[in-house]
C-alpha cells in the first residue's frame, strides 16, 4: 500500500499549534526530527482544534490524502495563511 502525503510548512500553523497542541493532539501526531510533523487527517475532526490547523485539515481532505507532514523546509501554501515564528 502506498499512502500520498501534503506536505505542507511549519509556517502554515502557528507556533503554539506546533510546540504544544501537536503534542497532546487526540489523533496520530508525531515528530518529525526536531523541526516538524507527520499528522494524521482525522475523518471525525475534535471540537477543539485549531484554526490554522483546520484549515490545513481542509486542503488535505479536498486532496484526498490522510497524513500531512509539516516541514520547516517545506514552501508555505498559497491558499493557507503563514505565520512567522
């Protein structure tokens, strides 16, 4: 099986979304190395999530992919907004 992935920016969620929802988030979230994410695109989404990643969530669904990694390397998403931290 082979998963596709959107790889999208660190900058595309805010730093508090990062350093500490990530962390307890009630779906798969792991680090990726120090400076990023895979995560997992829930179909039932928690109630409390985050804007900047709901948004992200969204563009993944619409792209029909499961898992997100979150990259400081990564280019920023046009239709996402950016954050700089």
């Amino acid at each position: 099986m082979i998963e596709r992935m959107l790889v999208l920016s660190t900058a595309n969620v805010t730093a508090e979304t990062c350093n500490v929802y990530l962390h307890t988030a009630p779906f798969a979230a792991f680090e990726k190395g120090d400076y990023g994410w895979f995560v997992y695109v829930p179909t039932d989404l928690p109630d409390e999530l985050p804007a900047d990643l709901a948004d992200c969530f969204d563009l993944a669904s619409r792209a029909g992919v499961d898992w997100i990694m979150l990259d400081r390397d990564a280019q920023e998403h046009p239709g996402l907004p950016a954050y700089d931290w």
